[in-house]
C-alpha cells in the first residue's frame, strides 16, 4: 500500500467548468442530477413556494446558530453565514449575515469533491470540518466552515455549509492574529476538509483535536456543534421538502433560482455602459515594524453582460497582509451582492457566473502558501472589495436609471482589537479573549441623492450589530465611559457619508493586573472608506491607549468624561500592526471608520449643514472650514456664508496656480452624458463641468485629466477627522490630492493618498 503526500499547490482552489469537476469526482459517489429538460419539472407556483421555503431554511439555519452558540461574535455580532448548494457545490440561496464568509463556500466543497470523494469518500450523515483559506473554508483560519453533504435514495443530492469566526484557534497570539507573523506557521494552523461527523455521529477524536488547540475550548466546542446542528437541522427540511415535492422539483428549482439571478445580473449589465474603470488603494504596514504602504490595483471592464476584474499590478505578498485567491473572489462577491444585485435574490450561484478574474500570483490578493494571512478579510480582501465597489459606482454613475444605486465607499474596513487576559472579578481567574465589536456599527457611504447612514452597520455584513455595551461589561471586566457617535467622522460632500463611532473602555475596579492588547487596522493614513465625484474621505481610523488616567475614575467619579481631554494622562498612538497592553490606570479608545461623502462639499445646501450642526453630526468649525457655512445662532449666516465659500474657492485657485474663476451658474449644455455629478460628455466627445460649462478637454483617453486644476494639500485639509501626522505610521510623504474644473474649482476628485499615486487617468482611459 502506497500513500501520496499532496503538494502545497494542491492545498489550493479556483472555479472550474462543470465538466471537468465531474471528471474529478470519485465515481464512486453518485450525483443527483437533472437533465436539460429541468424545467419540466416545475410550475410557477410550485417555484415560488420551494424558493421561499429554501430561503426561509437558510435564515433557521441562523437562529439555530445563535441559540445554540456561546460565543458573542455570533450571538452579538452576526459574524456568521450559512448556504444552500446543489450537488457540485454552486451556491443556491445564501444568508444575510457576512456575506464575505459564503463567497468561497463553493470553492470549499469543488475542493472536497475532488479532493475527499474516494478517500475518505463522502456519504450519509457525513460532515467535513475546514479552516484553510486556500480552500476556500474561510477567509482566515479563524473562519470555520462545516460543509454537510445531502443525500436522498442513495445520490448526493445537495449541500448546506455553516460557518463562523471563532475567538481563537491557537497560535502565538490570543485571538489567533499574530501581527509579526512571518508566515502562515507563525499563525493559527489552517485545516483542509476533515471529516468530523461519520454517518451522523461526532468524531470524538477529530472534535478533541479541534478544541485542544484553543485557549477558549469551550467556546469553540459549542460553536462546532452549533454548526453541525444548523447544517442538520436544514437538510432535515430539505428532505421534507424533497419528499412533498419531489427530488426534481426541487433541484429544478435550485437551478432556476440560480439561473433567474444570472439572467437579471446580466440583463441589468447590457444596459450599462461598457469600458473600462480602475482605482488604486493601499495598505499600510505589512506586519510590526513595517513602515510601508502596499498598492492594490483593479480595472474592471465591463463588455456586454460580463466583468472582468483585473488585479495585476498589485504589490506583492508579504507580511500578513495576503489573502488567497478564494479571499479576493470573496471581497468581490461580498461587494457585489449589495451594490450590484440588491434588486436580485442572492442565488450566488448564479451571480458568480457573470464576472471573471485576473490575477498575478504571489501577491497580497492572491498569496501562496505559507504567506501569512491573518488579515486576509479585513485587509486585502476588503480592501479589494472597496476598489471593486469603487469602479461599480463610477460605472452606475454614468447611467442615469441607476444613479439611484451609487454609493461611496462605506466604512473601508474593520478595527481589530482583541483584549485578553485573566478575569479577577469576584476573587475568579478565569481567562478570557475578545475582539471589540462595537466596531460593527460603521458609518455607510453617501448617495447621490442622499446622506449616508450614520453607524449603520457594515455593507459586506448586512445584519450586523454592535453587541450592547452592558453585555461586553457583564462578560468582561472592562467599563465602558462611552460609545457614542463620533461629530465630523461622516466624509464630507455635497451629501455627507455617515457617521462612525468611538468607544473608550478602562479596567473594571476590581480587576487586577493587566490585560493584553493585539491590534491590526488600515485607513489610519490612506483612506479606505473613500469618496466619489469630489467628495471628501470618511474620518481616519485611530486606536489609542491613554496612561495613566485622571482620578477619580469609576466608582468614584461624578460626571461621565466627554472627551480625551478630559482623561488626561499621556497618549499612546497605538500602530496600524502591533500589540500593547491595557492596566488599571490605562483608557483604550477606539475611532472606526465612517461612509466617504459624494459631491464637492462647497455645494451641500447651507441648510442641511445647519441641521448637520443642529445634530451634532457636524461642528461649527468643521461647517465653516469644510462646508463653507457659517452658523451662528442656531441659523444660517447667509452672507457670511458666501463670503467664506469665495475665499474657500479662491484658496483652491490660489493651491491650483491659477488666477480666476468661472461663476458657479446652470450652464445650457443640451442632451449630454454624464459622467457623474460633475462631469459630462458632449457630442463631440469633449468633457465639460455641469456647474459652469467649461470645456475641459477630450474624453478618450482620460486625455482631459491632465487638463483638471490640483491641488496638493496637508491631509487635514480634507478636514478635522483626518488623522494629522502621517509619519506616526508611515515613511511616505501622504497629501491630501484634489483635481478641480479648471473653471469654477468644483472639487471632482478627492483622495489622501501617497504623493507618487497616480493621477486617474486609467479610470477614464477606455470609458466608451
């Protein structure tokens, strides 16, 4: 008897044709399957009642989750998802919690078709256990996944596949994210598909194996039965279904619902227009000590009714910033899902199949094993679902029937801060690790019609939620002094992003000792929650530690602190990747990241800047030097107003090198097609500005970029939620870039970014 060492190359997934995966398929293993004439097998209603009926089966899956878990990432946060897929793996229908952990689901059970179907083989009752990002059972190695394959009269019919993030599976660090990784051995150990139910009984063995690496065995044990009890549960009721309706009804059904989401995606693609759209973002310090910022770059093009997206010239892997291929296809889907096909049941499935990847190896959007990949999801892959959601929006802006779906970018990524350490209350000594959550409640993009939701949730999470405050103080000896709404984190624009928050906690009085503190954020210098058309980026993330704060404190005091002034103490700047700790004299505060703005601030209504101060949304000083408004009184000085707004316009002119301006008016330019709130085309192929009619140069070849007016500026001129120093982070110098109409200085592009980033050519190079 022989026995093969698989290769790391093996350890890998991508999409294949359906023809060659049944090739690889053990024919041991029996498909249920239809033939082309599927659609035989269902009337309408029959359709719409199993279709229901499948989607309703997702969401129990869910509250199975929720109730059976312990773990308040699941049952505070949502941070979990569930799909239903046919017999090779295609996701039918997918829940509405992180859609960013089902974008790779599908990769994960091809993987386990190919890969396990002879040996071990997959059977009745059988459950696979995964955590491999290179897989595709999660994102990183703290994602776990159950895939649990259906059989009825013998043939694999279909599978569920639950999955969450889990506290910790091991490795260096609690919480399992190791920020000076150097690679993927320096953090928690991904698991390929192990079978951990055998003909519907727990494998003691595997399960121990599972829980034994955790400092939070428990957590992690019921997390692991929870899931397999969501995947049992549903099958159940698919069997039930099976048995009303038939085995080919349903899976007719499973293969229209996937079919319907396809055609609508494509149909909605025909009519927009097609071109090509790139963006640039970054990310900042690859792992502790690192100083750098690392590019990832996309250009989308849009032909006909497909996409293709196009990671190459992306920086290449290193530190922990990576994530592997089934990581970039998940922050596309997880973008694409809400922006693109919210009006569409989320048949994945059948929405995958309208778009396509390009992508160089070995970089941080597709990594090779062993780079590090802890921050796979809320790092480059995020990151690559911002740019995503970036093109997608520059696309539906220039088309008029779906202006109404643009939005900016919403908050650009998550703030991770994982306390740990012994919990003293009540003479205990009982070890705990946990993220902070209250960074779920992150502010939305703006619209072109509307202001972003203020905290709002996350975009990729649709049910997401903050945990309350008193269940973070009951399950961990920390107390809150505030979460509240941060004033002026919304980017500003002519309709404001939304808002985020902070949140500072200190040591509970009877705790003793001190805790430790693992952090990982990106946006602190390069926005990632960026804005369009001129609007102005959502606020900087920042993470503090303050020492050695006032007393009295706690139990002592009499007034709730309102501000970090008035903690007093010295200010620790806490780095992008690092770790520090948290004793009983110290404040931690954390500042996620808001929505972008869409639109030059300089045209928002003097109006809702009023109501903005009003709501504490915005200062008075931010209105006047951000917005040009001028409040006093509780209402709008209407002649100060002008006056600040002419010399904000005059100082653009003055950065810009130029001497004069065009009258801000509603310039007769006819029948044109815009580009977006600024920007038009006329007939003769020449770009114009909207608000005063200027001609600015030829549209091909994004030629009339080099015609803009610009403006470098320091990056707290984009306002006062930007971070002040660069340098606390970074070696590169960072400006806040503006490019104007060359007439009226309208802002039509606004971004802190690197000084050597380029100007955006690209982005209009093959608009057609």
């Amino acid at each position: 008897m022989t026995s093969r060492i698989p290769g790391a190359d093996e350890f890998t997934s991508r999409p294949m044709p359906r023809e060659e995966l049944l090739r690889q398929i053990s024919p041991s293993l029996p498909l249920h399957q239809v033939g082309d004439d599927w659609a035989e097998h269902v009337d309408a209603l029959t359709y719409e009642v199993v279709r229901h009926r499948l989607w309703a089966i997702t969401q129990e899956m869910g509250e199975t989750l929720r109730r059976m878990s312990g773990s308040h990432v699941v049952t505070e946060s949502n941070d979990f998802n569930f799909s239903i897929c046919d017999e090779l793996g295609e996701q039918v229908q997918v829940g509405t919690y992180n859609i960013g952990l089902i974008g790779s689901m599908d990769l994960a059970i091809t993987w386990t078709l190919r890969h396990r179907s002879d040996n071990p083989g997959i059977a009745e009752g059988d459950m696979f256990l995964c955590n491999d990002p290179w897989i595709g059972g999660g994102l990183h190695q703290n994602d776990a996944a159950i895939l649990a394959p259906i059989f009825h009269d013998g043939e694999l019919f279909g599978w569920t596949t639950a999955i969450a993030h889990q506290v910790d599976l091991g490795g260096p660090r609690p919480g399992s994210f190791s920020p000076s990784a150097q690679d993927v051995f320096g953090e928690a150990v991904p698991t390929p598909p192990m079978k951990v139910v055998r003909g519907g009984v727990l494998q003691r063995d595997i399960a121990d194996a599972w829980v034994r690496r955790s400092r939070l065995p428990h957590l992690v044990g019921l997390d692991l039965r929870a899931k397999i009890a969501a995947n049992k549960n549903a099958a159940e009721q698919i069997l039930r279904l099976i048995t009303k309706y038939g085995a080919d009804t349903v899976k007719s059904v499973m293969r229209r619902m996937m079919d319907d989401a396809e055609r609508r995606l494509r149909a909605k693609l025909e009519k927009l227009p097609d071109g090509t759209w790139s963006a640039v973002g970054y990310q900042e310090q690859s792992r502790t000590g690192d100083r750098g910022l690392h590019a990832i770059k996309v250009a989308m093009t849009k032909e006909a009714d497909r996409l293709v997206f196009d990671f190459r010239g992306t920086a290449g892997q290193t530190g922990i910033i990576n994530c592997p291929y089934p990581g970039l296809r998940a922050g596309i889907v997880f973008t694409m899902l809400p922006l693109l096909a919210g009006d569409i049941p989320w048949a994945a499935g059948g929405l995958m199949r309208c778009f396509e990847i390009i992508t160089d190896e070995d970089t941080i959007t597709n990594a090779s094993f062993p780079a590090a990949v802890g921050k796979g999801p809320f790092g480059p892959a995020w990151g690559s679902g911002n740019l995503v959601a970036e093109v997608l929006a520059k696309m539906l802006d220039a088309e008029p029937d779906h202006r109404t779906d643009v939005q900016s970018i919403c908050n650009g990524t998550t703030d991770l801060c994982v306390v740990s350490g012994v919990d003293t209350r009540g003479g205990g000594s009982k070890g705990f690790v946990s993220p902070i959550f209250d960074v779920m409640a992150g502010g939305y993009g703006a619209q072109v019609y509307h202001d972003g939701v203020d905290t709002g949730g996350r975009l990729i999470i649709p049910s997401a939620r903050a945990p309350d405050v008193e269940m973070t103080e009951y399950l961990y000896p920390l107390v809150a002094l505030w979460r509240r709404e941060q004033t002026d984190s919304g980017g500003p624009g002519r309709q404001r992003g939304g808002m985020s928050g902070s949140v500072c906690y200190v040591q509970h009085p009877d705790q003793e000792g001190t805790m430790s503190l693992v952090v990982s954020g990106t946006g602190k210098v390069a926005n990632q929650n960026v804005g369009l058309a001129g609007g102005y980026p959502g606020n900087s993330q920042l993470d503090l530690v303050v020492r050695g704060v006032h007393e009295p404190q706690l139990a002592q005091a009499v007034t709730i602190p309102g501000h970090l002034g008035e903690l007093g103490g010295e200010i620790e700047v806490l780095p992008c990747e690092g770790e520090s700790d948290l004793g009983p004299g110290d404040a931690l505060y954390l500042h996620w990241q808001a929505g972008g703005g869409y639109g030059d601030p300089l045209l928002r209504s003097p109006e809702s800047v009023r109501e903005d101060v009003q709501q504490v949304r915005v200062s008075s000083d931010a209105a006047r030097d951000v917005y040009g408004v001028v409040v006093r009184g509780g209402e709008v000085d209407v002649a100060a107003t002008d006056e600040v707004r002419s010399k904000l316009r005059h100082r653009r002119a003055s950065g810009a090198g130029l001497s004069g301006l065009t009258p801000i008016s509603t310039p007769e330019l006819g029948e044109v097609r815009r580009l977006d709130d600024n920007l038009a085309v006329l007939d003769s192929g020449t770009v114009a500005c909207v608000h005063c009619g200027t001609e600015i140069g030829p549209l091909a070849g994004g030629a009339f970029v080099a015609a803009l007016a610009r403006r470098d500026a320091a990056p707290t001129e984009a306002g006062p939620h930007i971070w002040h120093d660069p340098l606390e982070y970074v070696d590169a110098e960072i400006v806040f870039r503006q490019l104007f109409c060359p007439g009226c200085l309208t802002a039509v592009h606004s971004r802190v970014v690197p000084v050597d980033h380029p100007l955006p050519v690209d982005e209009y190079r093959s608009w057609a």
